[in-house]
C-alpha cells in the first residue's frame, strides 16, 4: 500500500486538491491518501517535509495559485525552492502544481486549468509510483498539464 | 502546553509582534510566548531557529516590513529563503508576517494592514496548533490576511 | 564498469536523450546506461540524486527544454540550483543540458540545436569518466555545444 | 568573556571595520575582538564560518561595501545568501554591514555613511550578546544604521 | 607543502589557469598545484569540492567567464552560489575569478583583463593560506583585481 500526500493552500482560490484526490482515485488503486491544508505558498516545503517525514509519504502533491504581483511571484519561487530542496533531503518527488493567476485570461478559465491541471498532474502522481515506463515512453513528447500538450518538435 | 515563539525586527515601523500577542491570547489558550527582535529582517532565520533549538518553541511568527526600494526587496527574500531553509532544519513552521510599505497607499493604510495582518496569521497560527482542520475546511478559499479575502473563484 | 544515468522530461519536445545515448554508444564502452524521465525540469534534481544513490551511477546527464515564458526561465534556474545541489552531496558530476525553446530562431533549428548539444555533451560526459585530461587540453578554448565554438580569444 | 569577529574586504573603500572597533569598545567591556580581512564580499561567509568554528566567537560582524552595476548586487545577494547559511549551521548571529555605493550622492556622504552605519552596527552587535531587552525595547520603531531612523508610524 | 586546486572550462575563452598559475609560481613556494577542467561554469562547484576532499588541497581557484546573455549571468550566479556553498561545506576558500565577456570593450582588452584578473586574484590566494596579515593592511582600501584599483575614499 502507498501512501500519497497532499499539500495546499488557503490563498489559492480553487480547491485543486479536490480535483485531484477525484482523478487519483480514477486512476487506480493501491494508495492512501494523507491530506494537510497551509495559509500560504511559503507553507508548503514544511508541510511536505512532515508528510513524508512523519506520514511515511512516498510521494507529495503540492498545490498552489500565486497572485499576480512580483511579490506573489517571488513567493513561488522561494516555495519551489524549498520543495526541491526537501526533495532532496527525502529522496522522495514532489509534484508541484502551481497555477498562476495571470495564465489565464478571466475566472472561468482558470478554474478549468486549475481543475485540469490538477488532475493531469494527478496522474504523473500515480505514473511515478506505480508505472514510471510510461513516463520513459513520453519523453521528450512536448507534455503539458493543463492546456493542451505542444507536442513534440517535428523533425524536418 | 505549547510554545509560540516570537521574533520580529526594530527595523520595522510598526509594533506587529503585539497586535500578534494580543490576538493570540484572545483566540485561545494552552501556549506561552517567548519573544526576541532583532535589528532587520535578515536576521530573523537565525532567531527563530534559536527560539525552535533553545527555547522548544512549536511554532514561530517572524514579523517584518521591507522598505520599498530594490534592496529591501532582495533582504526580505533573502530572509524568506532562510525561513524555509529553518523549517527545512527542524520540521517546524514558521508563520511569516511581511507588510511591504509600498503595499499600503499611506502611513494610516499601512498602520491597518500591519495591524489585521498580525491579527489574522496570529489566528493561523493557532489553529496550525491547535486546529489543524479548521484550514482544511479553508483549503482554495482564497483567504488573504490584511485586506479583504479575495475568496474561492465562482465555478461557472 | 561505469554506469551513467539519464534523466529527462516529458514536458521537453524532443528526445535528446535518445540523441546522447546514441553519441555515447558510438564514443566508447565500458559503461551501462540507466534512465529515467520526469514530467518537468524541477523534477531532475532528485531524479538525478537517486540514480545516483540507488542506481550507483558514476554520472549523470540531466536533460530539459524550457520554455520561453519568464516562469520558465525560473522552473530552469530552480532546476539548476538543485543539480549543483545534487553533485555537493554526492561529489558526483551532473551534466545539465539544457536547450531553451528560445535559442533557436524555428522549430528545425531547434531540433538541430537539441540534437547536437546533447550528443557533444555525451561526449564531454564520456571524457570526464574515462578521459579528464581531454578536458584540461581544451581549456579556455571557448567550446560550446550545440552551435559552432565560439574558440579562444586571439591573443593580439 | 565574550568573542567578537571581524570579517571584511579590501575590494570596499572604507574601513568600515575600523569604526566598528572603535564604537564597540567605547560601548562596554567583556569582550575580545577578532578580526579577519577577505579580498571580496563573496569571500566573507566561509571567513565568518571559521571565526565562529576555529575562533570561537560567539557573533560576527560582517562589512562589504558593493559597488554600482548589477554585478555588485548580484555579488552582494549571493554573500548575503551565503551569510544566513553560515548563520543557521552555527546557531549564532551575524550582522550584516554593506553599505552599497549608490546609497550616497557623493564620496563625502558614502563615508559619513560607512562610518555611522558600522558604528550604530556595533552598538546593536554588543546588545544582541550583552543587553537582548535593549532590542525588544525598541520592536517596530522604525530604526535604521547610517541615515537618520524613520521611526514609528503614527497610528492616527 | 600546502596544496592549491585549479579548476575552470573549456566554456571559457582565455586559458586564465595559466596566467594565475605563472603568477602563484613567481609569487613564491611551499604549495604543489593540482588542476581540473570542467565543460561550463556551473560544473565548477562540484569539481571545487572534489579537489578539496579527494585532494586535499588548502585552497581552490575557480575560472570562469560568463558570456554576455542573460542566460550566461544566471548560469555565473549559479554556480557563485554553489561556490559559496562548497565553502561552507568544506571551510576552506574558493576564490572565484569570474571575467565577464562584457566587462570588456573588445577582445584586446577582454585578453588583458582576463589577464590581468587572475594573475591579481593568483596573489591573494597565495596571500591568503601564506600572508592573511596582508590582506588585512589593506582592509578598506578599494582594491580591484583586473582593472585599476579605485582606491579608498578620500575622508574630508
């Protein structure tokens, strides 16, 4: 039996986590899931740290929907720097899924990429413990979790 | 009986650490406080490290207020680079309380943002220790601390 | 017996992978390859670092494609802060080849550009196991991989 | 007895450090003084480093002074970086003194400014080991080191 | 016998090892020089750390010059940081000659600098595990390695 973290925030304005908990559990079985809840995005490398630290996590899904500002895109930056250093210190992936507010262009959209997002992410989650070869087929294909994938770069 | 710790700065222009003590004691009981300040935001890391190493604090509020030029910017993420490396170190939390003094379009702004602002990461940081579910409850709500919360996005 | 190990993502748009493990293949033996792939480029880090633990690989070549976006250019630098963070706590060289989207001035030369970096890079990979004082013959010669060098500096 | 240290350059063009010791001694007694001089600001936290471990001081006192491109802000921040780790493996503080040369109009103003600033430094460096209430005394009001303090914000 | 390291590139378009190494020869005796070649700027910080752990060498002089591309100053301050890391790690001295290539107003004057810079920083280091009185004397005293010293500012 694994055992899947996730991580949020109370800043983001769309339960994320809640997509992806309904996709994972699609997705396949052999998994329990851990959930904790932050303020904000700074909150997260922490919170992942404990997961895996005192909830025997294998793996971590890390939510977050930073602002529009600098300082929101500041904050992200030190969190993803955080979350790959407990990574390191744990051995362990961290899924991050962060969805800025500026990708999309009014609320509707960005509730659908959040959502989407989410739940693509939701299976790279489960891929990476329980089928990492069809990551290996998929390399290099030009992927993307949320609007569409770009594809791979044509060869002529 | 937990302990909160306290670290803030006397380069700050206003006093958060008390709006944050005040509030605290109002939300609930079982915690002591144990506080220091130092002279600017950098130093706070260390502090607050020192408070979870020394003091066996359970959680820790770093308060600042960068100025606004580019410097003070670069300070205040530097500082939240080694707040996270803190957690990282010792598996703790720490609630970081930053007011940008460009935030507010004056000084009375600036005195109400600093003040809520305390007040409402106070009542975070209680329920991290005290409530953990009452965030999980607020998972994607779009809660922000100071000004109005900009809420959850409207599904369709 | 070496083992070099190869990570890479399926968010880049070209197998460059497949690209260096055919170079290596043509520029000696001796070594075994293990791969792995990742969705994102702030994924490699502790890829990279568990090839190197669990795997017992000697290197590691660590491939990525970021976009052209300002968050891609920072998913890139996150990236490469965790590689060099990865090789200090394994005294163990990365070689981090990265082709950004923007390099190239269309999609054919974007391919070109992958395609060659990842191969020259092989090659360095190669010599830095097997064949170090190739590395020291060509110091200071401006070489670059991918497009042509840019060579040395003519002395008068 | 107490042990300061003394780290900094001979890229700055002031002897900060100098000014430092002399206000420290007029302001109390029980401590000895260390002092160590690197070639440039991003010399300074390994420097600091082994006044603490080799040296036993118990804080440091760090001077650099950047100069105007963005090299030198980029130098400084990696040193700045550098300074909260040190601080943070050893459980001790560091103050930091940079003075940047575009803090001044002039050559006569950057000196007034180098020379307050280590010296209102070194007042905060001798509370943080001898007199800690000092500090929380004067929590949120608005002090700076060189140019006059700001104060307070006034709350109506 | 101390033991100084050399590492730099073959990225880099001036053998600048060489310059400091006739430097540090003609500067004085008791050391042995071990030296190492890397492909780019950010695989100097591994290599740095590997001379001072399988080598034990007493101090390492790390080369590099960033081109002229945003890419090129994000991929210097990498690989600064990860320098000052390997410091932190190791409590030894790394000292860093970076030459940018737009330092310079063209190829003659980049040779110079180059130059220049790293038979300068070929002194301190030999200074440093040598003389470290030396350095102290000119604390405060603006000097720059390359290009002429700018000197201490005038006090009145």
């Amino acid at each position: 039996m694994k055992k899947i973290g996730i991580v949020d925030t109370t800043f983001a304005r769309y339960d994320m986590a809640k997509s992806a908990i309904d996709e994972i559990k699609k997705t396949g079985t052999g998994f329990k899931i851990v959930r904790c809840t932050v303020p904000g995005i700074k909150d997260l490398p922490v919170a992942a740290k404990k997961l895996f630290e005192f909830e025997k996590c294998d793996i971590v899904m890390a939510f977050g929907m930073p602002g529009k500002e600098p300082v929101d895109k500041t904050c992200a930056h030190e969190s993803s720097l955080g979350l790959i250093q407990v990574q390191l210190l744990t051995n362990k992936h961290i899924i991050e899924v962060f969805v800025h507010e500026d990708e999309a262009k009014n609320d509707k959209e960005l509730v659908f990429l959040a959502d989407r997002r989410s739940r693509e992410h939701a299976v790279n989650c489960y891929n990476m413990i329980f089928k990492p070869a069809v990551l290996i087929k998929n390399a290099g294909k030009g992927l993307r979790q949320g609007f569409e994938d770009v594809g791979a770069l044509k060869e002529e």
